[in-house]
C-alpha cells in the first residue's frame, strides 16, 4: 500500500520518565519512515496527565532519544508551523473542538456520577451482558441539563458511537475491524476540562497533518474509538500501522516497575547507542534474507520497509543485545572507545578528571575484545590501581620453586630492555629457558604478582601498556614480600 504524502509522522510520548525502549523503538521507526521519505519527524509531548507528568521526565525523554542519534524536525523545544507541540498547551483547542461535536449533535454531556458509572457496570456483568455506558445521557432534554448543573453536577462528555462495523487497513497487518457498537458512547473530555487520550491524539494528528500513525500493537484498540472521532470530526483519517509487541525474555509485558526499561538505564550500563538502535530495529522487523546483523543507522534507512515489520511479538533477548554490543565496541577506533569509557572509569574511581588520553587508548586498545559493555571496566582495576601481591597463590602455584629468585631474574632481564611487546617478551623467555620452568609457572606467577588475579589481557601487551616503571615496582614489592 502507497504511503500517503508528505509523509509527517510523530512520536507523542507522556512524560511520565526516562525514554523507554518501547518509546525508543517506535521512534526508530518513525524515524527512518521520516527521513526515507523525504518528510517531517515530529515530537509531540503528550502531558495532560497532569498527575503524572513531570518536567524532569520530558528532558530524560530528549535526551535519551538524542543519545540514540534520533533527532526531530518539529518539536517544543524546536518549535515549527504547528505550535504548542505540548497537549498541556493546547486545552483550548481541545475545546473548541468538543463544543463543535456538541453542537452538531455528535457528542453530549453525561452526568452521570463514578458510583452511578460503577453501579451499571456490574448491574451489566451479573446479566452477563457486554460492559459500556447504557447512553443513558443521550436523551436528557435542556431543562434537565440545566438541572443538574445548578445541582453541582459536573459533566463528562461522550461521543454519540454509531452502530456500525469499524475498521482500516494497517500498514503492517492489513484489514482490521471491530464492532462499534459494543465500544458504548465514550468520554472524549473529563469533567475536570482535561481531554481523554483518544480526543486530543485525534486533533492534534490532523492538525499537525500526520500522514501515517504508526505505534505499537498496544495502540490497535485505540485505533477504533480514534476513527470515529476523525469522523464524527469531518477530518481525514491517516494511514496506521501497528508494530509487533514487546515483551521480556519470560515473555511478559515490558514493565516500567521490573527491570531496566529506560533507555538511560543502558546508557549507564555501558551499552552503546549504536548497538541500541541495531538491537531495537530487529525487535519487530528484519531485513528479509540478509543475514547481516550489524546494521549502522544509514545502514537501516536502506533497508528499512513497513512491509518487512512482523505481527509476531518480539522478546527484549538481553544476551543478544550484549552480543551486539560486543561486536559494536570492537568496531569502535581505540580512540573512541577510550573516550566513551573515561565516564566508567571516573565512576570506578581510576582516573580523576585529568588523565592521559594517549595512555588510556592503549588500555582501551587492550582491552576491547574482552569488554561486552562499556562499564565493563570495572573488571580492570590493575590497569589503574595497585594491586594486593597474593603471595599465598604464587606460593601454591610455584610450590618447591623459588619465586624469589625467579622474579629477580625476571627484574635483571627487564630493567635495560627496549619496552616493547616483543622484546619483553623475548627477554622473559630466556628467563624461563634459565629457570626450566612451565609457562603456566612463570607466566601465571607475573600475571599475579603484576594484576592480582588469575585473568588479564595477554600478558606481554598488557606489561607494555602498564609500562617499565609501573612493572618493575610491581615485581620489586612482590619481591619484598615474598
């Protein structure tokens, strides 16, 4: 199916926290739709929840976008032809749009009070019958109107839903309908002034011209209620599609209570907003016969295509984004992965605020194939940090032999040699040929006395990063305390 044109789409979030990965998704999409075809992306803060809502929450959302690289055309802290881009801006004209429905006869004023509400719902589930509002308002003339509201009563107001099928063409899975007569008349403004969900989405997408509404599978039932507003309205109805759920590894529901769901808790993670976007892509879409799973983001406005969007629901599988994340940070220059990891290790407490920028490229080159995320490197705090000398564990490796004397012929060997990778190395070879003893002896025995611990980088590139200085001290004090 063509897609209609100029092809403006939005991402209308409420600011209730951080960007969250559902959120984070659906702008990829939207995104890449925007930007393939030429047209306009827009961010729309969708905040009358007015309990809810917080300011603080509308920043995490633009920064955890903008940390993926998914920037916007028209937005509130851009501006653009369709101002305010915040809903809580634009109570009036939520308004002006239910008094028009009110006076055309396509919406009333309901009454009726939450325990009344409450009361003829379960009258409707003890007879069984389908659960919506009886209309019972729809028929009240002026003067009882006017009654209840000298009364104090405060109205709702309702759409007047016709009997009728409902339905339209989704982008990603085809022909969907439903009844509209079991929806029940429905609140389209609250008593309290505030419009319901379905009503503003509805104005403020035709009149920021949204061509396509496109969103996850949770969204199809508002679909409905949200069509006959477009018409009640006289508006055109755009195109929608509706991506495939996201749920946890259990296969639950994404929930922002359990578990990391923000995109900032990534960040912190160590995740990079590259492997982000590969990751997020493939939940809900793939590229059909390419088996290329490392995908930049000009990489995916490529291949992208609704038609190539599942209805299947997609698992947030967290080993395979670790895998992505692995493969991403190894295509990474050493350059910028030292950058990218100086935060991590401020927060370890390994570098202050003035650090060797050269130096840390060398370890980060060192290190890069062993680091599934960036905060991995709290696993390396030999590289920084002085470690304890296990002497007990060099004592049990070595056993009969004299680990003294053998790192001090280590020490003779290193003091004078060119410091590099393979002259170490060929100088503590010939050590060990003096010594007789196995790698496992010697090798192990210097990886503990210059890390503390059994695993390291390889051993020879990771004495020359660290330097002669730094491995000589670190043999003399294993010396003295042996």
């Amino acid at each position: 199916m063509e897609l209609k044109r100029p092809v403006r789409v939005r991402m209308a979030p409420s600011p209730t926290g951080d960007a969250h990965v559902g959120h984070a998704r659906t702008t990829l999409y939207n995104y890449l739709l925007a930007r393939q075809h030429d047209g306009t992306f827009i961010l729309r803060i969708d905040d009358t929840d007015t309990k809810r809502n917080t300011e603080e929450a509308e920043v995490g959302v633009y920064r955890g976008l903008r940390w993926l690289g998914l920037d916007w055309d028209e937005g509130p802290d851009k501006g653009g032809p369709h101002m305010p881009y915040r809903q809580s801006e634009r109570l009036e004209t939520y308004h002006k749009y239910a008094h028009q429905l009110l006076e055309n006869g396509a919406a009333y004023e309901c009454f009726c009070t939450p325990e009344e509400l409450e009361a003829e719902r379960k009258a409707q589930m003890e007879a069984k019958e389908d659960i919506k509002y009886s209309g019972k308002c729809r028929h009240l003339t002026e003067e009882e109107r006017q009654a209840l509201k000298a009364a104090g009563r405060k109205p709702t107001i309702r759409l007047k839903v016709p009997n009728k099928l409902v339905g339209f063409h989704d982008l990603v899975r085809g022909w969907i309908e439903a009844d509209a007569s079991l929806m029940g008349d429905f609140i389209i403004m609250k008593s309290d002034g505030m419009p319901v969900y379905n009503f503003a989405t509805v104005i403020d997408d035709h009149l920021m011209q949204i061509s396509q509404v496109t969103r996850g599978a949770e969204h199809i039932s508002n679909t409905f209620p949200q069509i006959l507003i477009y018409e009640a309205l006289g508006f055109e109805v755009p195109q929608f599609a509706h991506f495939s759920l996201m749920l946890k590894e259990d296969r639950s529901k994404m929930s922002k209570r359990k578990g990391a769901t923000f995109v900032g808790e990534y960040a912190e993670m160590g995740y990079l907003p590259e492997a982000m976007i590969n990751f997020l892509a493939f939940l809900g879409w793939s590229p059909g016969g390419d088996d290329e799973e490392i995908l930049t983001l000009d990489d995916l406005l490529e291949k992208f295509s609704l038609e190539q969007c599942s209805v299947s629901n997609a698992v947030f599988d967290i080993k395979k984004l670790d895998w992505i994340n692995a493969k991403w940070i190894r295509r990474l220059e050493a350059a910028d992965l030292a950058e990218r990891i100086v935060p991590f290790l401020q927060k370890e407490g390994f570098i202050g605020e003035d650090y060797d920028l050269e130096h840390l490229t060398k370890i980060a080159q060192l290190i890069q194939e062993r680091l599934p995320r960036l905060d991995a490197v709290k696993d390396f705090p030999y590289l920084f940090l002085e470690p304890e000398v296990p002497v007990a564990e060099i004592e049990k490796l070595l056993k009969d032999k004299d680990a003294k004397a053998g790192f001090q012929a280590v020490l003779a060997a290193i003091r004078d040699v060119v410091w590099e990778e393979k002259e170490i190395d060929a100088a503590v070879r010939a050590v060990q040929a003096d010594l007789g003893w196995s790698n496992k002896e010697l090798f192990m025995s210097l990886r503990l006395a210059i890390c503390g611990g059994k695993v390291s980088p390889p051993l020879f590139p990771m004495m020359e990063v660290l330097g002669q200085e730094r491995i000589v001290q670190r043999l003399e004090r294993a010396v003295d305390q042996l």
